[in-house]
C-alpha cells in the first residue's frame, strides 16, 4: 500500500485516478481549495489538505510521508500568457521545489499536455525525444511547467506524462461534440482540412499514470528534449482525423449517417476572435478561443506510444467502444 499526493483531485481526471487509487487500497490526499466540490473525493475516503500550490507551508505538509505526487492541477486558458504561466509554470515549480526539500522525496509525475510537445508534420509521429514546439500560450505554459520540474529532477525522481484529448464519463469538454451528433446529427470542424488527434479515455490515461508513477523512467536534469526517457504520452494507438472523430461518435451512439460542417480557415479565426471579445466582456473564458483555434489549425497532433510499451501499456478495448461506452454514461445520468 502506497500513499499518493494529488493536485487537481477535484478535477475530471483527478476525480478517476483518486477512484482507481482508493480502489486498489493506496492511500489517497488531496489538495483542494475551500470552493472545490468534494462530494466524490469524500465518497472514496481520501484525505484532504486545503489550500493552494502558492502556499509552500501547506505543501511542505503534505507531501511529508507520501510516496508518489501526482500534479494535475492547472488552468486550461485564461485571457493573458502570464495568467497561465502563473498556474501551469510557477505552481509546479512551487510543488517540485518542496518535494526537493523532502527528507525523502517522493517520485513527481507531473501531468502536461502534448500540446506542450506542439503539432507534427502530415505523416509523421512526434516522437518522446523529439524537440518541442508548442503553438499556442497553453502549451507554452505546460511547458514551461515541465521545465520548471526538471530544474529539480536531480533531486526529484521525475516523469513527464503528456495526455492527448482526453474522454470519458463525467467530462465537460467533449459533451458538446456529443451533444451536436446527438441532437442535430452534425460534427463542426474548424477548417478545411481537420488535423489529426491523438486520443486517450480516462480510464486508460489514469492506468498510464499509475503505471508511470510506479514503474515508470524518471526524466534527466538536463536532457528532458534529446532522449525521452521519462517521457510519456498519454494517447491510444488510434489516430483520427477531427473529422472521421466525428463519424466514430455517430457510429458509437448510433446516430447513422450525419453530416460534417466545415467552418473555413478565415471564418473559424474570426469566430475565435469574436468568442475571445466576448469572453473577455463576460470575465469567464469559453471552451472556443484564439489559442483553441491555433490548435485545431495544426497540421498533425500524432504521437508517439512507443514508450508506453516499456510501461507494458495495452489497451483493453478499442476507441470505438471507449466512445459508446462514453455516450452510454452521457444517456443514463442524462447529461444527453
């Protein structure tokens, strides 16, 4: 029995990895703040520490007698660049630095994003050891995130897990795909020619995370970028295009034949626009941005499970039945 640490365990993926943990008898604590919903953190029984990753007293605490931290905690957007690097940048350094001052620090797995990593080229794969590019201000910030723990990682046994898009029961931010499919048999895509994504359900991307926190490589100090050891990336070995997701969807919830809506290049980058005016006039960020519209304009977001091999990584079901089985959860607590 090992005791776990997690930021972000009030979170959609949080909420699954501190579900499995309990489950499989692991000590679970959880950082929250006095606003998080903890009704399901509560039923699994895990422990809670109030406060924030800016209190290095709160966090020296808690991280006191833990084996593994698990660093989920973040902000997906926010209106400025120094928005964004103060949560995904300064807070995991601020994280990593107390596990560094542990009397024995605990392993960090610190979840990133690929868009940390940035797109690739049509037909080819972005490999763990391959040099990153982000293209939007969120990657640049889970980036620098990444980079903030490798500072420590002399010190701190690190790895770096990068997920893809990731899906399941009780997720927010792709019920709106499905909501389209479901009730207006219609897949919006940005631009003419849809990227194509790399994908991960819940349940598989907390098993990687599991894997990567026990078994997994620990990143170098110095060579995060050249190597990819200690580099994972949190996807399944299926790789649609953002189009043919769309026709997954409808097969899976069986909605038949649908139809595909293309929004052409000008016009998506001014819908970006306009939400983002319109986000900023409400003071609350909306799911379509500029910085979201950067990412869908990317020419490949394919990457790499090569190192998922090493964790002895499979996937029990295909990403056809990951989506039914998502839209199934949708239906009966009537999110659909």
């Amino acid at each position: 029995m090992s005791t776990y640490f997690l930021t972000g365990g009030s979170g959609f993926i949080g909420g699954h990895l501190a579900e499995e943990l309990t489950a499989r008898g692991h000590n679970v604590r959880c950082l929250v703040r006095k606003t998080s919903n903890r009704e399901l953190l509560e039923s699994v029984g895990v422990e809670f520490v109030e406060g924030s990753l800016a209190d290095s007293n709160v966090l020296a605490e808690a991280v006191k007698d833990v084996d593994y931290v698990v660093h989920l905690a973040g902000r997906t957007s926010a209106f400025k660049l120094t928005q964004l690097m103060a949560a995904n940048r300064d807070g995991t350094f601020n994280l990593a630095r107390v596990c560094a001052q542990a009397t024995t620090p605990p392993v960090h797995v610190v979840i990133s994003s690929i868009a940390a990593s940035g797109p690739t080229a049509h037909g080819t794969v972005r490999m763990e050891g391959t040099a990153t590019a982000p293209v939007s201000n969120y990657g640049i910030s889970k980036r620098a995130g990444e980079c903030a723990a490798q500072l420590f990682a002399a010190s701190v046994p690190t790895t770096i897990v990068r997920p893809g898009i990731v899906f399941g029961p009780r997720n927010t931010e792709m019920l709106p795909v499905f909501k389209s499919v479901s009730n207006m048999n219609v897949h919006a895509i940005m631009g003419v020619a849809a990227p194509r994504i790399s994908l991960i359900h819940v349940s598989d991307l907390v098993e990687i995370i599991i894997r990567a926190a026990e078994h997994g490589r620990r990143i170098t100090a110095d060579k995060v970028d050249s190597s990819g050891t200690g580099i994972y990336y949190g996807v399944c070995p299926e790789y649609p295009t953002y189009a043919s997701m769309g026709k997954i969807i409808k097969h899976a919830i069986n909605r038949g034949r649908g139809r595909l809506s293309f929004v052409p290049s000008p016009l998506s980058w001014t819908v970006g626009i306009v939400m983002e005016c319109l986000a900023r006039m409400r003071g609350q960020q909306l799911s379509v941005n500029l910085d979201k519209i950067r990412e869908a304009h990317a020419s490949s977001w394919v990457c790499s499970t090569g190192n998922l091999e090493q964790l002895g990584m499979t996937f029990p079901t295909s990403l056809l039945e990951r989506f039914a089985q998502t839209g199934n959860w949708y239906r009966e607590n009537n999110w659909l």
